[in-house]
C-alpha cells in the first residue's frame, strides 16, 4: 500500500498485488489462526522439561544462538502471521511478569487451541467455549492453593529455595551445576532482597560474563565487576580502601559550542593555549586529589595529557564506564555521581574495600572488581564458559532461576512440578465439569483435556509412552488422594515430586494458566482476516 498524489495535488492510495490477498471470515478466519498459533506452539512443545530439545538460531547477522529458553526461541524467530506474533507477545508477558514458564505457558495455549477447534467442529460458538476456559481458569486457582505449601527460609535454612532453583536450572544448559548456581541464585537475591517489605529490584544484580573457564568457575562477587583496565599500564593494579569519585564529565578543556574556528599563526599563540589547556588538566586532577579520592571513575575518555597527570599524581582511574555501570557502582559504594569538577568533594565519593584489575591466563583481557562496598545492595554474577554460546545460555539460565527466588521472595508458596499440579487441576476441573449445565461444560472439559497437555509433552521428550504415563499418573493421584504425582522424567517413572524435590512458584503456576487462557481468548475473538497467499 502507497501514499499518490494526482496533478491537482489530491492524495490516492495504490493497493500493489491485491491478487495476492484473500480475505477470511468466520469458521475460516479461526481456523486460520488458530492453525497459526499452534505451529508456533509445536515448535516449542520438543523443548518443555528437562530432557526437552535445544534449538539452533541464526540471526541476520550471522551470530547462533542455542537455547530452549521459550522466550528467547520466540524473540529470534522471523514471525510473519499476526497471530504467530500474538504467542511471542505470550511468552513475552510471561518472561517479564514471572521470569520462567515461557515454553509451558505457549505449549499450554496451543492445546487449549487444538481443543477449541474440536468444539467449534461440533457448532459451539466462540464465545461459548470462551467462557468455559474462564471458568475453568476460576475453578484451578483454589485447587492449586489448596495443593500448594510454604516454604520457611527465615531461619537461615535455604535449601528449599535452592531446590526450586535448581529444579528451574535442570531443563537447561548448566544442568550439571544446577547445585552450584542454585546455591550462587539464591546468594544473589537475598543479598539484595528487602525481607521487611518482601521485595527484590533484579537490577541490582548484574549478569556479566567472560568466555574462558569452566562454567564451575562462576561465582558471585559482593560488588561490582566491569569490564575495563586502569587507564594507564603503570597505575596501581589493587587499591585498598579506595575512596571513589565518581564522574560524568570528561577530562577535558571546555569546548566551544558555536561555529567559529581559532587560527593560531604564531609560537607564542600555540604556546599560551598549551599552558591555558595543561592549567585546565592541573585544577581538574588537583579538585578531585583535594577531595581525598584514591580513585577516579569516569564515564567517558581521558586525554593524553590528563592521563599522564592523573599517573604523576598517583591517582588511578578508570574511563569509558557505561551509564548503567555507572549507577550501580554508585549504588554499590554509596557515592554521588558528579556531573562537574566544581561538584567534586569529600561528602560525595563512594568506597570499596578492594578494587583490584583482574586478569585471566595468557591473555590480555582484564576486568575491574570494586570488593566490599559501602552498601551491600548491588552484586554482580560473574559467569564463565568455554565459548560465547555457552557463557549466553548460562546468563539466560541464571536469569530465569534468579526470577524464580524473586518470586517466593514475594511469595513463598509452591507447588509440584512433573506435571502434578496440571495433573491435580485437570482431575479437579473434570469433576466439577458435571455438575456444570449447558454449553459451557464443553469448555471446561476441554480446558481439563489441554492441562493434559503439559505431563504428556514432559513424557514425550524423556523418551517415555504419553499415554501410558499420563493415566498412571491420574490413577496413582486418585488412588493415594496424593496431587504430588508427577512425571519422573530423570527415572523415566511416575513418581512423588516432593520426593524428587521438583519445587515451582505457585505464583509462576497460576499466571501460565490466566495468561494461555486470556490469549486463547482474545484469538477466538477475530473472525475476519485478510491473509497474504505467500505467507510461509
């Protein structure tokens, strides 16, 4: 579609290869995108559960990505149906709100989708099978707190949020630390956790990583860690009890801001500006040297000369900081960010116990670590891998266990994963679909049907029978009156997950079923499409 104009000026739209759109409307139109939403969900139901498959990505760019990491898969994918684009924004949502869940909560969208298309085959309207996925949501919500229980990790006992980590850590990459980063993740938040107001701000906690190492070598550093060197090789590599100032304006002469060029046409000229620039250098260097700073921090570069100054009056420093690196050191050393040297003084420097430049074997790199800080509340999880890939999956990884602990930080209520829970609601949503009249017990049947979804998908990536699993598991939960059983996919059995200790969010739980409910919803709800043939 383009924007004419005719010879008097009069704006026309052109509609260019209209023989190439078809419209849809109606039963067409849903189907349409419903078939759409559940491509997309197919893609991601081999990645679900701990034996689930990692998919390759390449961008535009040439870089690869491997990661079963929902959100991740969805972002990379080149998506051109609408609809398509409507479950990246589901696993989106999910990813911002709860950290985790984003590959369950598109599998669990495209089976309440397969389902609704069975019930609009049989004549029932969309509106109709809309509602009986609402209520369906309403009746699982009580049976998940009911089947939930709390976690105390008051009494400095943190195992049971280290399990729920590395429950979160199993499906991924780094399986085979789980243990370590579990431990590291749980570290991490609670080091800047407020326990009074049961709140955690993730952006304190930086995930930077370096490729050489093992992953084994990840750690976690109570301050700061940047990704610089001192801006001189002969400066101090270690400052102990570093009194930082922290600066937003570069070691430079004020510049002009008009168009008028200086020609200099003699010696004594050039001169005069040389010594006016070297005063310049000397009041900068000798405001911040007055303030008792041991250290300088500055966002941006540093001038020959300045360097040089700074070295000969024994005043380390550091350039080129980014603006988000910035704020955290500040955070970190409980200093003030001056944006002008006549700013500077004493009131407004930060400190650290320890700043030190870090190297790493034979090579050149080097990293700044600010140790000890003023303030406690910034930390950094610095990770390590063999290659980029690997050290990317792992900062994803970590992510996602981090916003697990977040929120049981929040809330400390948990239930079983394996699919018991999905096992437990769907038993539940069944039972009370008979007491249901009308069309609307059609939907909430077939919400039951979809949770089925989840265990089954779980036994199928293991290698394990679906069918065979998912009706030993309902059995053994009717049977024991016992909604911990789950898919054991690690002992290819149906087993106790409470034994197992495969621990989620409760949290994490109920917002996959509100949001795969609400998109599923707000597909059924468009009739009339206009489709480009050449889709792929």
């Amino acid at each position: 579609m383009s924007l004419m104009f005719d010879e008097n000026g009069r704006p026309f739209i052109i509609i260019q290869e209209q023989e190439q759109k078809q419209r849809l409307r109606g039963i067409d139109a849903l189907k349409a995108n419903i078939a759409a939403a559940r491509a997309v969900a197919r893609t991601l139901r081999t990645s679900l559960g701990p034996k689930g498959m990692d998919k390759m990505l390449q961008s535009p760019d040439g870089d690869v990505t491997v990661t079963n990491d929902g959100a991740t898969i969805l972002k990379e994918m080149e998506l051109k149906h609408e609809i398509a684009k409507l479950m990246v924004e589901l696993s989106k949502a999910q990813d911002d709100e709860i950290g985790d869940g984003t590959t369950g909560v598109v599998v669990l969208a495209g089976a309440l989708l397969e389902k609704a298309e069975m019930l609009l085959d049989k004549g029932i309207h969309p509106s109709r099978i809309s509602e009986g996925f609402e209520r369906a949501v309403d009746i699982a919500m009580p049976v998940l707190d009911s089947i939930s229980e709390q976690i105390d990790f008051e009494q400095n006992d943190h195992e049971q949020l280290r399990r729920v980590a590395m429950t979160t850590l199993n499906s991924k990459i780094v399986h085979r630390i789980r243990e370590e980063l579990g431990k590291v993740c749980v570290d991490a938040i609670l080091a800047v956790a407020d326990m009074e107001r049961r709140e955690v701000n993730l952006d304190l906690i930086k995930l930077d990583g370096k490729v050489g190492g093992k992953l084994e070598d990840t750690a976690l550093v109570h301050g700061i860690v940047v990704d610089k060197d001192f801006s001189h090789p002969q400066m101090p590599k270690r400052v102990d009890d570093a009194k930082i100032c922290i600066l937003t304006c570069p070691f430079e002469p004020p510049k002009p801001k008009t168009k008028h060029k200086l020609e200099i046409d003699s010696v004594e000229a050039y001169k005069e500006m040389q010594v006016a620039e070297k005063a310049y250098f000397t009041d900068m260097v000798q405001r911040v040297k007055a303030s008792g700073a041991t250290l300088v921090i500055c966002q941006w570069g540093f001038d020959d000369e300045a360097n040089y100054l700074l070295l000969k009056n024994e005043l380390p420093a550091i350039r080129w900081v980014g603006g988000v690196e910035i704020e955290l050191i500040a955070i970190a050393t409980g200093g003030r960010i001056i944006p002008r040297f006549e700013d500077v003084s004493e009131q407004k420097l930060g400190y650290a116990k320890t700043v030190r430049e870090m190297s790493f074997g034979t090579t050149r790199d080097r990293m700044i670590v600010l140790e000890e800080c003023a303030s406690m509340k910034a930390v950094t999880i610095f990770v390590r891998g063999g290659n980029k890939m690997v050290v990317e999956e792992a900062k994803r990884s970590i992510h996602d266990a981090l916003c697990i602990v977040r929120n049981l930080v929040t809330d400390n209520r948990i239930v079983y994963g394996g699919g018991a829970a999905e096992v437990a609601c769907s038993l539940a949503i069944s039972e009370a679909a008979d007491q249901i009249e009308g069309l609307e017990q059609y939907g909430v049947r077939a919400f039951a049907d979809a949770l089925d979804s989840i265990p089954m998908a779980l036994a199928e990536n293991s290698g394990m029978q679906p069918i065979e699993s998912l009706s030993h598991a309902k059995a053994k939960q009717m049977r024991e009156k016992n909604p911990r059983i789950g898919i054991n996919c690690m002992k290819y059995s149906t087993d106790d997950m409470k034994e197992q200790y495969v621990y989620e969010s409760l949290r994490s739980k109920k917002q996959q079923l509100q949001h795969a409910a609400q998109v599923v919803k707000m597909i059924l709800k468009i009739d009339d499409v206009i489709e480009d043939k050449n889709y792929n």
